[in-house]
C-alpha cells in the first residue's frame, strides 16, 4: 500500500483544528488535493486564510503542537488572508490564498 493510500494520523489533523480553534478562527473546513497536501481553510475576519501541509510533513513530524505554536500560528497571524505553505521537511512559506 503507497504511503498516499494510508490516512494521516486523525489526532494531528486534530490537533491542527484544535490549534485554530484556539486562536478563534472560525469556519475551518478541511480538504486534500492530488499532491499529497492537506488544506485547512478558516474565517480569520473578514478573509479567509489557509494553512497547507505536505502530507510528508504531517507523517514524520513529531512535534506538531510545538511547531503550530511557535512557528505556524504566529506566521499565520502576522499575514492575514495568505496560505502558509508547510513543505515536507517543514520549510515554511507565504502565498496568496486560492479562491477555491
């Protein structure tokens, strides 16, 4: 069985809703895309911004709470209305948000 066929650990992907949750994001909504990435989508007033991890990420890492907390959270909230691009080796990066 690939690697892709395998679903990614249901508690990270909750911990990543927990995470936003947090920080009073709302609306988040959840979908993944044929390049192995999963997107979590949420109201941030009045836009929406998005978060994207490469599913490589989210199978190997094993300090996710620490990384949306001192990393991810922080970008995200310092560039409103953008996508955060999480690589697969965890390279952080800042795109304008698709309007899909």
């Amino acid at each position: 069985m690939n690697n892709d066929q395998i679903p990614i650990d249901p508690a990270k992907l909750q911990l990543i809703r927990q995470n936003l949750e947090k920080f009073l994001f709302s609306d988040v909504q959840q979908r993944y895309d044929e390049q192995m990435r999963t997107h979590f989508s949420f109201n941030e007033r009045p836009q929406r911004s998005e978060i994207v991890f490469h599913r490589k990420f989210l199978d190997d890492c094993k300090n996710l709470n620490e990384i949306m907390e001192k990393s991810i959270l922080p970008l995200l909230l310092a560039n409103p209305g953008k996508s955060i691009i999480v690589g697969e080796m965890g390279g952080l990066s800042i795109e304008d948000r698709e309007k899909n």
